[in-house]
C-alpha cells in the first residue's frame, strides 16, 4: 500500500469502538481490536434506502467533532461490489456525488440485529483499491473510508440479502488494456489509495505494473518501451471479471496516463510506473 496522506485529527483520543471482521454470507469469529471484545457477529451496509450487501470488515472511529459532540468514522472492507456503494465511489470520485444517507448495522451470528450506526449526511473520503495478481487466489477487497460525521445509535429493522457468491472479486481474476496496447503479459497492479478530496484537485496516486518478459509478453514490453520513449499519454481499463473470465464485475478507468519510468532487470519481471490525470469506476453486469 501507498504512503497515504492522513486528514488531521482533533487533538481529543480517539475512541476505537470495535474492529469486527466478518465473512461474506457465514459469520466469522475473530480477534477483535478495542475497548471492547465482540463475539460472532456480521455487518451489513445500507446506504440510502437499499442495502450495499454484507462487508467483510468494518472499523467504526468515534471522536468528538470539531464543532462539539460526538462523530463517527466508519471503514468497510468487501469483496463484493453492490450496486448501491459503487454508484458511491463512482459519482465522488467525479465530484458529483452530494451527502448521502448510510448505516451499518450489525447482526449475532444468529442473525439478531444487535446495534446500528446511522448517518444522515455521509461522504467517501477516500477509497483503497487493492492490488491485483495473476499468480494469486486471494479475494480481493476494496475499502471505503466515510468523513467523520454526527451518528445515531440504534437497532436494525431489517435484514439484508445475502452476498452473491459469483460476484466475489478476486486478485487473478483481471484484464488490464491500454490504447492500443493489450497488456497481456501483466502479473500485478500495484494497490492504490485514493484520498477524494485530494483526487479532485488532481493528486492522483501512481499506477505500478509488473509484467513478463517472456517472449510471450514481447508485443507488450515493446509497445511499452515506445511509449515511454514518446512520453505521450494514453488511457487504461482494468476489468474485474467474474470466474468465467467474462463477465465484468467492476471497471476502473484511467485517464491520462504517462509512463514515467521501466526497470527491466536481465532476469525476472520488469516494471512500470504510470501518472495519471484521473479515475473512475463503472460497474460491470452487477445488478
């Protein structure tokens, strides 16, 4: 992971009230982190009036806001991309997207609601794409951090759908392609922060490919050398794919990329390292 540029804090400490990790559709048990030791439980996001799935990690951060009272930060982590919270990521990171209604509710592994954190006017501040490797069978999780914003406590009323499990993201499943140039021979794109508020004004965090040398992958290694020679920019797409290899779950848009630099050792992968002058996120055939 990329150094991050971090949002100040209020000098009061922080409250950690519980980091809970949770599976997809079973509950998991696991160390908990914080003041307080949680048992089994499950964690689910709403966002607006529709459910945005089960989350396989959630962090919620309470410190008293700048303007008195108490706020809440909330991360999420999940594999699993529904459409509610990538049209999210998608409008913030256009600038387009207002203040929007959230909650995270959270279940006993018996699935009894237990508690619930709403927020009526909440906003990404930043998102964490992960990275992304042929060689690898992990899932792939994508994380949001909300800005600190007053809560209310309370019980869920509701229960949401489980997590389709054909729609799980994970690092080998990916197809990375340049204007006019298939990157084919990619092993790994590196993980990426994006701090939105700072992405808006065009602070971008680098692209970094590894990639074979084989003679395979010679088309490519090529076609990239020339590029990076006529320090021209062109634009990417990195699709996540389903386990068919087909079915796009999530697409990532790069704009304006320059190669800044190539290191290709005599022997192993070589690498690159691409600026850029924006990003975006579409979804893929999610419904």
């Amino acid at each position: 992971m990329q150094t991050r540029s971090r949002v100040s804090r209020s000098p009061v400490a922080l409250i950690r009230v519980a980091v809970l990790f949770i599976a997809p559709i079973v509950p998991t048990v696991a160390k908990a982190q914080g003041v307080r030791q949680p048992t089994a439980s499950m964690q689910a996001l709403m966002l607006g009036s529709s459910w945005s799935g089960w989350m396989n990690k959630a962090d919620v951060f309470q410190a008293v806001l700048p303007t008195g009272g108490m706020g809440a930060q909330i991360t999420v982590q999940t594999n699993y991309i529904a459409r509610p919270l990538l049209d999210l990521i998608a409008s913030s990171l256009a600038g387009k997207s207002g203040p929007t209604s959230m909650a995270l509710a959270t279940y006993a592994a018996n699935a009894v609601p237990q508690n619930q954190y709403k927020i009526a006017a909440a906003q990404i501040q930043e998102v964490d794409l992960p990275a992304a490797n042929a060689g690898g069978h992990d899932t792939l999780l994508i994380g949001v951090k909300f800005a600190q914003a007053p809560f209310e406590s309370g019980v869920p009323t509701t229960h949401p759908p489980g997590n389709p499990l054909g729609q799980v993201l994970r690092s080998n499943y990916f197809h990375l392609q340049f204007d006019g140039l298939d990157a084919t021979s990619a092993i790994s794109i590196g993980s990426m922060a994006i701090v939105v508020p700072y992405a808006l004004k065009g602070s971008l965090p680098q692209l970094v490919l590894t990639y074979s040398n084989a003679a395979s992958g010679q088309a490519f290694s090529t076609g990239l050398q020339s590029w990076f020679r006529a320090q021209t920019t062109r634009n990417g797409t990195l699709t996540l794919l389903a386990a068919d290899f087909k079915t796009a779950l999530m697409v990532v848009q790069y704009r304006g990329l320059r190669v800044i630099s190539v290191n290709s050792p005599s022997s192993g992968p070589s690498t690159a390292t691409f600026t850029m002058t924006g990003i975006s996120l579409q979804p893929g055939l999610l419904p």
